[in-house]
C-alpha cells in the first residue's frame, strides 16, 4: 500500500492522492509527446488495413486499465495514444474505438453504483442529450479534420489538462 504522506519539502506535503495525480499527469505528457511529435503513416488512412499485435493490445489494455483504476479517471487520454501509437489505428478509428471502450466502462459503473447512491435523472438525461447532440456536432466536424492534424490537436489538449492537473496539485 501506498502511505498517505510520501514525502514533505519546508511547507509542501506530497500526499498519495497528489502523488497519484502527478504521476498520472506525467503519463498524459508522455502520451502528448508522441501525440504531437510521433511519426504516423496511418494517421490520415482510415481505410488502411491494419495488423494487430494482440499481445501487445493486451498488455496495453492492461496498463492503461490499472493506471485508470489507480486514478480513478482518464481513460480516453492514454487510450487514444495507445490505440494510436501502439495498436496502429488511424486517429479517428482511434478515438471511435476509444468512445466505445469508455461507453462500455461507464455503462459496467454505471450498474454497479446505481443501487448505491441517489441519482439526479433530471441532471443526468440533460448532461446525456447535450452529450448525444456534441457527437452529433463532432461527426460533423469530422469530415473537415486531417486526421494528422486531429492527433496533433489531441496531444496538445492533453497537455493543456496535464499542465492543468500540476498546477492543481502543486500549485
């Protein structure tokens, strides 16, 4: 187990659930770098046969599965990179292939919570149909974006939110 305090420096307290964020917006830089750096042949070929490396998929999961259990957040952000960069998906099958992912984990947590706590449906069916209507707007959209540009973009999104979660935990 992790302790609570891993370390204090004059009036700074590294707490786990600091540390934890920290490491995880460190794992977000690196996923950027080769979002917005990484060569990709595939990125703009949505068509382009693709050669799975399904123990490679595996281990991938894997790993990005028990950093967002760790975290508790974030799939989407190291998904992307990993169904791009190690799996070989173009862009935009990545991040499709990534909804469904993240769809199916919501939905498992969804079921598994509902008993447990009282939910606001009011809230809910509003966030979910503003939601539905942003996809809309992204497939949309979609036809408009190089699919190298749209990786490139995402990287840089990341590490808007990764510079964003240091400056929240350090700051």
């Amino acid at each position: 187990a992790i302790p609570d305090e891993l370390f204090s420096v004059g009036s700074f307290l590294m707490t786990k659930d600091v540390g934890i964020m920290v490491f995880f917006a460190i794992i977000m830089l690196l996923a950027s770098y080769s979002m917005i750096w990484g060569k990709c042949k595939h990125c703009d070929d949505d068509d382009a046969k693709v050669r799975y490396n399904y123990p490679l998929i595996v281990l991938e999961g894997l790993v990005v599965g028990v950093l967002t259990g760790i975290v508790g957040a974030g799939g989407g952000f190291l998904i992307i990179p990993a169904l791009v960069m190690l799996a070989k998906l173009p862009i935009k099958k990545a991040v499709a292939t990534s909804l469904l992912i993240i769809a199916i984990k919501s939905l498992i947590g969804f079921i598994g919570d509902v008993q447990n706590m009282e939910i606001d449906w009011a809230f809910l069916l509003k966030f979910t149909a503003l939601s539905v209507i942003g996809i809309f707007i992204g497939i949309w959209l979609n036809r408009f974006i190089e699919g190298s540009k749209l990786k490139k973009g995402f990287g840089w999104f990341v590490v808007a939110m990764a510079v964003y979660i240091l400056w929240k935990e350090l700051g």
